[in-house]
C-alpha cells in the first residue's frame, strides 16, 4: 500500500510527522467500528478543549467573535484579492505609458 499524498503535501515538524505515522500504523489494524469510535472520540475532545479555551477567555473578559469562512466566502476573497492585484498591476503599467 502507497503513501498517501495528502502526508506527504505538507511540511509538518518532525513530532507531528512521527505522530501521524505512528497512528497511520495504529489504523491500519482497526476494524471500522473501530475507527468510527476512535475519530468519534477525538472529536469530543477537541469540542472538550474549545469549550475549555472560550471558558479560559470568558474568565479573563476577553471577548472574541470568530467566525470560519465558508468555501463560497473563501472563493469570492480569492477573487476579490486576485482584482485588486491586476488593478495594482495595471496601476505600475500606466505611468510608462504617460
């Protein structure tokens, strides 16, 4: 069986590299009820250390509104910036013209 090509994409610290290798190895073994409980399990406790991180902020005051962008808000900042861009290029183009 290959890599994946979704591990090898990125550039990770080498901990993080032998961590998800080491639980590449772990899931190789798992049955798929397994693997369900195991991921449903992981979820939980990153909802356990969100919940934990808003507590933390709410007990120093810190207020703090994050809002994750959608793919449609993300593509039309993409396009947004992609405008400005060949507007600034065309700004650096026109004083040789002039």
């Amino acid at each position: 069986m290959g890599e994946s090509t979704s591990t090898t994409d990125f550039e990770l610290p080498l901990h993080l590299q032998l961590a998800l290798r080491k639980a590449e190895l772990e899931a190789k073994e798992l049955t798929w009820d397994q693997m369900y409980i195991a991921l449903l399990n992981l979820y939980h406790q990153r909802l356990l250390e969100i919940q934990a991180v808003k507590d933390l902020m709410q007990a120093e005051n810190i207020q703090l509104e994050f809002d994750i962008p959608s793919d449609i808000e993300l593509a039309q900042l993409a396009m947004t910036l992609m405008s400005s861009q060949e507007d600034e290029d065309d700004d650096e183009i026109m004083p040789f013209f002039g």
